[in-house]
C-alpha cells in the first residue's frame, strides 16, 4: 500500500474531497423559510388528521360499548 485512503472524515467533512465552495446566505435563509412552512402545514394537516381520525375511534368505541350493554340487557331481561 503506498498510499491510504482518506478517512471518511476527510472525505465528507467541512473541506473535504468534493467539498462545496462557499454559498450566498440569502438564497439559503429563503428556502429555509419556504421549507420549514411546509413542513409546519404538513405537521398541522397530520395533527388535523390524527384528531379527526381519534375522534371516529372514541365515538366507535362509545357506541359499541353502548350496543353490548344493550344486547346484554335484552338477554337479562328474556329470562
């Protein structure tokens, strides 16, 4: 081995091989914003969602609970 390869710090650190030259700030901060608003929308549609979706269960739940009494009761009272 003459020579070793480069450490995977060296190849992926700030100035590594193939590193990016420096980048305009301004351009960056804008799809920062742009970015972070999509994902805020998308975290509060899925919190919407989840809500929506926690509800149908509660009141699924309810109501099943609510039918086997009832059934219950039919059963206890036939006798």
């Amino acid at each position: 081995m003459a020579s070793e390869a480069p450490s995977w710090a060296d190849q992926w650190g700030a100035g590594g091989i193939g590193a990016m030259g420096e980048e305009d700030n301004t351009n960056k901060t804008k799809k920062d914003s742009s970015s972070s608003n999509k994902k805020a929308d998308g975290l509060t549609k899925a919190k919407a969602a989840a809500m929506a979706s926690a509800h149908k269960i509660k009141s699924g739940t309810s109501n099943g609970i609510k039918w086997i009494k009832n059934q219950c009761q039919k059963k206890g009272s036939s006798k």
